[in-house]
C-alpha cells in the first residue's frame, strides 16, 4: 500500500514514547518528520479516472451559476493524491487563477479541527489534558450557573450547554474583553443537550492556551504545522501572503470573516484559520495513519481512535462524523469523519477507504452583479465531489452505480424559484 512519501528534516529524530493508563504519550521535545504527499495514477489505488474527471464538470457548474468564483479540489486514497485541480479565481474580479498548492482559502469552522481539537489531539496524547476533567480545573474563572460540571469532552462534543455564537461585536472592545465574554457567556441549555457552539469551541482554544503557556496559533505551529511541513497553515496571514488568499466578501485580504474571531484578534479556537487545500492533504494524511508522518509520530494511534469515533449525534470529539447525506455525500463509510466551514469549505476522511477528499471556495464572497449566493449551490458541488470520489473507489473491478442525476445537474435552490 501506498504511504506518505516523507522528506526527513535535519537531525530528524523518532518520537520517543512512554505509557500512561494503557496510552501511549509521545516526548514534546522529539523532531518529526516533515512529510507531503505525491502524485499517483488513480488506477494504481483502485480508482477510476474518468468517475474523478467528472469533478471538473461538477465544480465549473458551480461557478457558473455564481456560487463561488473559484474552488480547490485534492482527493487522496493509500497515501497518495489522485486528483488535485484549482478551479477559476480568487475573486469575480481578479484574473489570478485559483492554485490548489498556493491559494490560501478562510477556513472557518474547519479551524476547529485542524486547529483546536488537532491540539487537544497533542495534549491528551502527551497526558497533559483529560477528557473527562471539568473545564474549570483548567479555567476556575468559567463558573456559575451550572457551568462548574461541563468537561473538556462536553466542549468537544457540542454538548456543554453554551449558545451557538457570543456576539463578540457587541459585547467586547478589544480581545481581551472579547476573551472575558466568552468565558462570561452563560449556558442556555442544560450540561448533555446537544447545540453546536463556537462559543464551546473557544472556551477549549483558552483551555489549550493555559495548559500549554502559549497563544493557540503558537502551539499548533510548534507542534503540528511546522513538523508536518503545513507552511501555508496559519492565523492571521503575514502580508508577503495575503495576495494568495482568496477573499470573503469585502473584507480585506487575509482578515478572517468570522466577526467572533476578529473580535478575539484572529485567532480562535472556532474559526480564525486560513491555509490551502495542499496543506490539508498533509493534515488529512496524517488523520488517515492515526497519527503517523512517516516513521514518526504526533499522537497515539489510539487517541485518533478515541477522538474519531462515531458518537449520538453524528459527533465525535471535535469532529463531525457523516450521516449519509449533507456535505459528504452519500457513499462514504458509516466511519468517515470531517467537517464543513460556513466559507465555503470542506474536509472529508474516510478511514473504511482510506480515503480524503478536501473542498474549498469562499462562497461568501457574493456573485459577479451583487447578493449572496444560495447555499444549496456550494453545499450541492461539495456533495457532488465526494460522492464522485467514492464512486471512482472500484476495488475488484466494483464500481459503485452512480445516481441518475448529480445534485448540480439537478440544481434544486440554486436560482429562485428553483429548478
């Protein structure tokens, strides 16, 4: 089977180990590996290459009907990439091609995967963070009101009772009182009851920010990013990269779109992160070997086990998982995992297939004369590509029957007064 080709840092070194409650902790100080991916022929995976091709149409649909002035597509299977294509540009005005190696794409909500919960990821792997510990051994200022027995894993699973947004705009000047308001925000629904919260997902970014004696986006540098090579993966782009970034709306090039996460100075634990979909085959790759870059590793096989598994809810521990329908289509295994960001984004892994494919647009951007484009146009072409990547999966010669008619030849919402 086809692995990581991995290019070996200076004086890279294996990850030293040890073992505590039957999990394996791996030494913060080890080198690891950097490691990309390369090119393969489809058929050499088991893949089709005409079923992959039919991407292409998919994808210029949607552009053309608006949804987003461009796209970047990666689809992965047995550690290497079988299609890989930047589809139109930065933005309805630009003339600079969309690059699936070099474009760099706001992530959102995708930010709580590779970002927050990659670290929590890291901590519970190196002992340094408990699932099952109550938020308030890490943060004693997150209490009242029935806050004093939501856990790491509440946040993690959505289930903490806290609201879906903060209001950051209106309640906070500055990021340090947008941080106080996050932690003042009180629960609306009782500690078990499932509501996806960005407001959970910052309070698990602070966590990680106290256990660790760094900023968030310093950790996952240190200690994902930069090992794996993800050199376009960061929180608030350097100018020498804002002109590879594919705008949303008309906020300025490289100033994320969440207005929570702007509040908080760009950095979140929900959204805030911004990278191309070249970085994310890396990131995926490595979700896919439960950890592994190469011969070195940045977590326990076990702790991806433990964080992927498929709970009520269609939740794992940070991650989404898929219920057979929504953005990652219809054919992906009862064990995929990934997740969507309101951009335009998507990552899905499917561990069955050993497969991962990555979309992403800005399709908050707006259309060519003005408004806001449906949603059902980019939620339709995402479904599409994974759906197009699953069938082209023919292992013994079996291929999957494809459906009548794609979601965007159907094209249900696209327009009003949908076709």
């Amino acid at each position: 089977m086809l692995r990581l080709t991995v290019f070996l840092s200076l004086a890279a070194l294996a990850v030293g180990s040890s073992e505590i409650d039957g999990v394996t902790l791996h030494d913060p100080t080890s080198t690891v590996a950097y490691a990309r991916l390369r090119r393969v022929a489809p058929e050499s995976v088991g893949m089709s290459a005409s079923r992959l091709a039919t991407i292409d149409e998919v994808v210029r649909r949607g552009i053309a009907a608006g949804g987003f002035p461009g796209a970047a597509v990666i689809v992965g299977r047995h550690g290497g990439i079988v299609w890989e294509q930047g589809y139109g540009t930065l933005d309805w005005q630009s003339k600079v091609t969309v690059d699936a190696e070099r474009t760099m794409y706001d992530l959102a909500s995708l930010t709580k995967v590779v970002a927050t919960t990659a670290a929590a990821m890291v901590l519970v792997d190196r002992g340094r963070l408990r699932l099952d510990e109550r938020v308030a051994h890490y943060l004693p200022e997150f209490r009242g009101g029935g806050k004093e027995v939501v856990t790491i894993r509440d946040l993690l699973m959505h289930r903490s009772g806290l609201p879906a947004g903060a209001d950051l705009a209106r309640r906070a000047s500055g990021s340090e009182s947008a941080r106080k308001a996050v932690l003042a925000t009180p629960l609306v629904n009782s500690t078990g009851t499932q509501e996806y919260s960005d407001v959970g997902l910052d309070v698990m970014g602070f966590v990680i920010e106290h256990i660790t004696h760094e900023s968030l986006d310093q950790f996952v540098e240190q200690t994902v990013y930069g090992p794996l090579g993800m050199r376009s993966t960061v929180f608030r782009p350097a100018a020498a990269l804002r002109t590879r970034v594919a705008p949303t709306s008309g906020r300025a090039r490289g100033e994320v779109h969440d207005g929570d996460a702007r509040a908080l100075g760009g950095v979140a634990g929900h959204a805030g992160l911004f990278s191309t979909a070249g970085d994310l085959a890396v990131f995926a790759q490595l979700m896919l070997d439960r950890g592994a870059a190469g011969s070195s590793r940045l977590f326990a096989d076990s702790i991806a086990d433990i964080f992927t598994r498929p709970e009520p809810g269609w939740r794992a521990l940070g991650w989404l998982t898929c219920p057979g329908d929504g953005s990652c289509g219809q054919y992906l295994s009862s064990r995929a995992f990934g997740h969507t960001g309101f951009t335009g984004t998507s990552m899905w892994i499917d561990p069955d297939r050993d497969l991962f494919v990555i979309v992403l647009t800005n399709s908050v951007y707006g259309r060519p004369g003005g408004g806001e484009a449906p949603v059902a146009i980019v939620h339709d072409v995402r479904s599409d590509v994974v759906d197009l990547a699953a069938m082209a999966i023919g292992d013994g010669g079996q291929y999957p029957t494809p459906p009548w008619r794609l979601r965007s030849e159907l094209q249900n919402g696209w327009w009003s007064g949908s076709k």
